[in-house]
C-alpha cells in the first residue's frame, strides 16, 4: 500500500446534549474498499477494556470510519491514542504482507 495513496485522516469531536457523553469520529480513507475491509477485520475483534467507553467501527465505501464516545474527555482520549498506535501497526503490516497491486495481463 502506497503512503501517497493514503489521504489524510479526519476526526471530528461532538458533545452530545442529553447524555454528556463526548464523541469523536475518525475517518481513515484507503486506496481501496478491500483494503479498508481488511483494516476493519483487523481492529474490529479488539474491545475497549473500560466498558464507558464504546468504540464502533464500519466501512463507507474506501473509508474505514470509527465512532468513540465516552463519558470523560480522559478517556475518550485514551481510547483513540490507543486505536492509532493498532491502526498504525496495522497499515505498517498491510503495508509489508498485504496483497499486491493488482495485476494486469
């Protein structure tokens, strides 16, 4: 996976009124829906250990996209401080053992 091709990613934080609760979005966009698919299977399986703090992961089309939302703006933090290290581990991996470019005959 090219790192040119990787397009910077986007987060955006919110309060949400009723609850209190902080949230925060992150988009990671991919060159290509497969690769954004293997990201999410890769990150999906890891649950956060602080059950305040609910992490939910999809795929919009080449984007993998990440919803936080926690009670204290602490761990909100500490949830996506750790979320990058795994995805940074995890492009550092497709990167190295991912499937190649395709092909053409």
């Amino acid at each position: 996976m090219d790192e040119s091709k990787m397009a910077t990613s986007s987060a955006k934080q919110t309060v949400e009124e009723k609850s209190g609760l902080l949230s925060m979005e992150l988009r990671v966009p991919f060159p290509s829906q497969q690769l954004a698919l293997v990201a999410y299977g890769s990150l999906f399986p890891d649950p956060e250990p602080k059950k305040e703090i609910v992490k939910k992961l999809r795929v919009e089309g080449t984007e993998l996209v990440v919803l936080f939302t926690a009670p204290q703006a602490r761990l909100l933090r500490v949830a996506f401080h750790s979320f990058l290290d795994h995805l940074d581990m995890t492009i550092q991996t497709m990167e190295k053992f991912g499937p190649a470019e395709p092909q053409t005959d």
